[in-house]
C-alpha cells in the first residue's frame, strides 16, 4: 500500500525503532491523553505499541505511521487494514504534536486518510476513545465518527467504539 497517498499536505512514511526518539517528544507533550489512558508513555511502550497486533493480523496489515511536515514530526498513527472485518480500517492511535494542535492538523489529515481510504475500497473506519476524555471524544465526533453502542473495558478505563462510514 502506498501511504504517501494519505495526505497531500504530509509526507507520510512507516516509522521505525529509529524515530522512536521523535515519537516520544510528540507524546510527552500530551499528558492529558495519558491521564485518561494511562501508563505515562516511555520509549520501551512505543517499541511495543509498534509491534502490537489485534487478533488475527499479521505485521503486513498494520501501519503504524508518521505524517511529517518537512523534517518535522507533526502527527503519529496507528493503522491495522481489515479490522475487524475486511472492509474495516481501525485506527488505534492517532496523536498530533500538542505545539501545532487546535489549528486543524489532525482534522485535516483524517479528512485525507479517509479519501484515500475510500479510494481503495474501504466502507469504514472504526477507533475507540477512552471515556470522558473532552478531547478525543470532541475530535472525533467533529471528523464524523459515531459511536457504536459497544464499549470495551480495561482495568484502568472504559473505551468507547466509534465509526465512520466512508
Ligand atoms: C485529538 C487530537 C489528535 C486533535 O488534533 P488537532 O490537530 O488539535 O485537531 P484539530 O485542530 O483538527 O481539532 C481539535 C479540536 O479539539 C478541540 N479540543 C482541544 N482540546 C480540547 C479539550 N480539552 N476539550 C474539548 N475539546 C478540545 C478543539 O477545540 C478542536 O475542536 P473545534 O475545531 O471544534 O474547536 C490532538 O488533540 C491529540 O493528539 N490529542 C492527544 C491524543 C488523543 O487524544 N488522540 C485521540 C484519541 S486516539
């Protein structure tokens, strides 16, 4: 799959153990994200968050990205194809640097992410934010994601699923 198609505006590439060091800058800047969906990032949890896959997916369907703004690391995301069905994407992370947010960045990627998406035959995008988290939930219902009904629970917090329908 070519990611550059994901935004016009970003160069999207797959990031690596070697912009771990980058990713946790972008992080440590969002401690409100960790107060609702702790523990506190470490560079230890990003190497895992890299790895780590749903049931059933291989390594191939997951995309675990950087959207840069010239050399500068603006947004990270997390993206698994065919999740939880084959016309689903599901996204389990998505984070903008907290200098540049509240300017429409993230909204804007998400718009190009779902073109392109739906480009390549995808119907829907599926994520889960934790609940009561006033950020996320505001962010996500402003891009157009509904929420399912289903919720799933951690020992540390509720996730509530929602949807986009491409
Ligand atoms: C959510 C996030 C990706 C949005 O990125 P962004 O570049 O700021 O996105 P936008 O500028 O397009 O939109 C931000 C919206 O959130 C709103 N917002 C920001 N902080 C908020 C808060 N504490 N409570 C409620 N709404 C808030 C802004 O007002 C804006 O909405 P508006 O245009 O209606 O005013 C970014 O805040 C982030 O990375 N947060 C931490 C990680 C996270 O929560 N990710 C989502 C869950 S996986």
């Amino acid at each position: 799959m070519d990611v550059s198609r994901f935004s016009n505006r970003y160069r999207v590439r797959r990031l690596g153990e070697n912009d771990i060091e980058k990713i946790y800058a972008l992080c440590v800047g969002n401690e409100l994200y960790y107060k609702f969906c702790p523990p506190f990032v470490t560079r230890q949890s990003i190497a895992e968050d890299m790895k780590a896959l749903p049931p059933k997916k291989q390594a191939a369907d997951k995309y675990y990205l950087g959207f840069f703004d010239g050399e500068e690391l603006i947004a990270v995301m997390d993206l698994i194809m065919g999740f939880p069905d084959e016309k689903t994407a599901f996204i389990g992370f998505f984070m903008t640097d907290a200098s540049v947010q509240n300017a429409g960045i993230g909204s804007r990627i998400i718009s190009g992410l779902c073109s392109a998406l739906r480009d390549m035959g995808v119907a829907h995008i599926r994520l889960g934010w934790v609940k009561s988290n006033p950020q996320a939930e505001h962010f996500w219902r402003k891009n157009g994601f509904r929420m399912t009904g289903a919720t799933s629970n951690t020992d540390r917090y509720t996730v509530v699923v929602a949807q986009r329908d491409l």
